[in-house]
C-alpha cells in the first residue's frame, strides 16, 4: 500500500485539518504523509477576498498539485472550495461538522452593539452584509490573514470588535472568552465542514477516503452548496445556508443578500429525509423568484461581472 501524500494550506487551521484527515486514514491502515503550500489568498493579506476574481482563491493551488500528482488527496474547509469540482478532481468525503455559527470576538466589551457608529472588522462579504441588515450605521473595515493575525489585528487596533467562524477558533485552542454568539446571523454554505479531493479514477484512494466520511455531514453539505451554485454565488458571495436534520426531516435556512445589507431573501424549508437531496435546489429556485436574482445581478454589474 502506497504512502498517500495530503495535500494542505500551511496555516495553523489547515494544517490541523490535515491533521485530523491523517489520524482518521491511519486508524484505516494507511501510511500518510502531509505536503504543505501556500495559496495566493495566503499570501496577499490586503486585498479583499471578493477582489481575487473568480472563486476558489484558497483551493486553486492544491488543484493543480493533485493535477500535477504532487499530493494524492488535498484537504480543505469546504465552505472555500467552490461547488463544481474542476474537470478530474472530485469531492470524494467530508468529516463530521465542527461548530457552524459565526462569533464576534469583542476588544473591550460589547457595548457598542447599543452605538449608531462602530467598527467591526471581517474580511467576509457575506458577513459584512449581514451585520450591515442588522446595524446599517457600522463600519465593517477589512480584516484578512489566519485566525492568529486577525485576532492580533483585533487586540492591536482600535476596532470595537471583529467577526470568525467559531470552528476555526475552537479547532486550534485560541477561543477567546470575550465573545458572543452571533446565532442570526446565517453561516456560509459547509461552515465548519472539512472537505477531502482526490483525482477521479483513482479508486484505491477514493475507498480510503469513503472509509471516513460522515454521511450525515455530506448531505447536509450537498443541500447547503446546491443552494449556492443555484443562485449563482461563488464561495465570496453574500448567500448563507444552513441545514439541520431533525429527526426523519431537513430543515434548509438560507439567505441571499445585498452588499450594503439593504435587500434580502431569507427562505427556509422542511422536508423528510428521502426527499431532501433537492431541497437546496428548488429553495434557490424560489428565492431567486422572491428577489434573489435582482440582487446577484446586482452585485455582478457592481463589481464588473460580465
């Protein structure tokens, strides 16, 4: 049996994602090891993610080493990896879904929600516009960089307070006490979810890999992604969605929203189980009707999308 090389982002987050994916296929019987790169996304702190172009802006270069079989599987948060797969690269398995809502880690104390004027930095627009629905007169300056430098930009600056995923924040042991739960606001499409490629054709691998994936967390993700690629939102755009099984039901929540917080379609639906896998479709189909469309097409021509 051949040594499977994995391929990751070399952030403090990817690389305990890595991690976990390594346990989970040696407690398999596999012989694995970790190849790290850095993505542009990585590297060019500054710019704003919306601003990269195109999706994927985190997941590209582990495509290409799989492509070029520099890594035989690549690991990844799956709410970064765009919902088609490039041509001979597929989503072979997911791991159970860690913490799914976004926090706000506060600097002093979280006052300021009462204020007309603060300062809340995240590097999300999907963030941006939701807090911008809830608190119109905020500022959401830009805030890029790994979990460790977003939070010492918080600590460092003058910012009332900034916006994470939780997940992220517990996985790596730097869940600081000074924050709140930010449960209405909805999450990016499988937040908290790491997702595994490999190449397609490539069956030994693609077993091992079965061997570890959560059912329950796969599906979830399948509703909350096809939701995304239905009404056109790349891994960038402001769209959340969030599905929870109850019992022998799925219950979609999901929302597309403008820039500036302005406009939304906030949808959600409940079906049984075995009707579930098209739940994310036909929901995007009604928001897209109820106002969606208007709003993605808007944010296209905003940003100069042809």
């Amino acid at each position: 049996m051949k040594t499977i090389r994995i391929g990751t982002r070399d952030s403090k987050l990817a690389l305990w994602q890595a991690n976990l994916v390594k346990s989970r296929l040696e407690a398999q019987g596999y012989t694995c090891v970790l190849v790290a790169v850095k993505s542009a996304g990585d590297i060019d702190l500054s710019t704003p993610l919306n601003q990269f172009g195109g999706t994927g802006v985190f997941t590209k270069i582990l495509d290409d080493a799989l492509f070029e079989n520099k890594v035989d599987i690549a690991v990844h948060s799956l709410k970064d990896y765009p919902t088609q797969a490039p041509h001979g690269i597929q989503m072979a398995a997911v791991l159970e879904r860690g913490s799914v809502e976004d926090i706000l880690v506060y600097r002093e104390n979280p006052a300021f929600l009462d204020a007309s004027k603060a300062l809340v930095a995240t590097g999300s627009i999907r963030r941006k516009a939701q807090w911008k629905s809830r608190f119109p007169e905020h500022e959401n300056p830009n805030l890029r960089g790994n979990v460790q430098t977003r939070l010492n930009k918080l600590t460092q600056g003058n910012w009332d307070g900034a916006i994470f995923a939780k997940a992220g924040l517990e996985r790596i042991g730097i869940l600081p006490d000074n924050h709140l739960s930010l449960d209405w606001m909805i999450p990016a499409p499988a937040q908290g979810i790491v997702g595994i490629t490999c190449r397609e054709g490539e069956e030994g691998v693609y077993e091992g890999l079965r061997a570890i994936n959560h059912e329950e967390t796969e599906l979830r993700a399948k509703v909350e992604r096809d939701f995304l690629r239905a009404v056109e939102g790349g891994c960038s755009a402001p769209v959340g969605a969030f599905a929870q099984i109850k019992g022998d039901k799925l219950l979609l929540k999901a929302g597309v929203f403008s820039l500036d917080g302005r406009q939304k379609v906030i949808l959600e639906n409940e079906v049984p189980l075995q009707e579930s896998k098209s739940l994310g479709i036909s929901l995007a189909e009604e928001a897209l009707y109820q106002g969606a469309k208007a709003i993605m097409e808007n944010i296209k021509n905003e940003s100069g999308e042809s």
